[in-house]
C-alpha cells in the first residue's frame, strides 16, 4: 500500500475520478440538470487537478520546475475562476 501511494499511483486514482465527474457534470449540463456550464466545471475543478498534478510531480521526483509549474498553473486557474464569478455576481 506505501508503494501506490509513493508511486503516485493514488493521485492518479484522483485524477481519474475526477475526469469521471467533469464528464458526468457535462452530461448533466447538456440534460438540463446541472446548473453549473461546462467552463465552470473545468474552472472549478482545474486548479484541484493542478496542486494534485504537483503533489504526484513532488512525490515521484521529479525536477522543481514541474512542480512549480503545476502550482503557478493552478493559481492562475484559481484567479480566473474568480474573475468569472465576480463579473457574474455584479450582473
């Protein structure tokens, strides 16, 4: 069990899921059951998916520009999201 967490394998696990509830989001938005529109869901979920990518970065050794990157990508992610919830609030 140490081994599928060290390996990284169980972020992976994560990602995986959570491509599975982008997907279903998705589908439930075109169904007309889920309020949220497909950018929001990919702005809700990227910058998770980000600090994850970077954890697994971090856990398997790889170089520090990798996991500086997936930090700085999920932070500007993060403020996008922000902005669009903002203008969407002030209308």
């Amino acid at each position: 069990m140490a081994e599928f967490f060290a390996s990284g394998h169980s972020i992976d696990l994560v990602l995986f899921l959570i491509g599975v509830e982008a997907i279903t989001l998705m589908v439930l938005w075109r169904k007309g059951r889920c309020p949220v529109p497909p950018l929001g869901t990919l702005l809700i979920l990227a910058p998770g998916s980000c600090l994850l990518l970077a954890a697994r970065a971090a856990l398997t050794g790889a170089a520090w520009q990798w996991v500086s990157f997936f930090l700085l990508l999920a932070l500007v992610i993060h403020l996008v999201d922000l902005r669009q919830r903002w203008q969407d609030w002030g209308r």
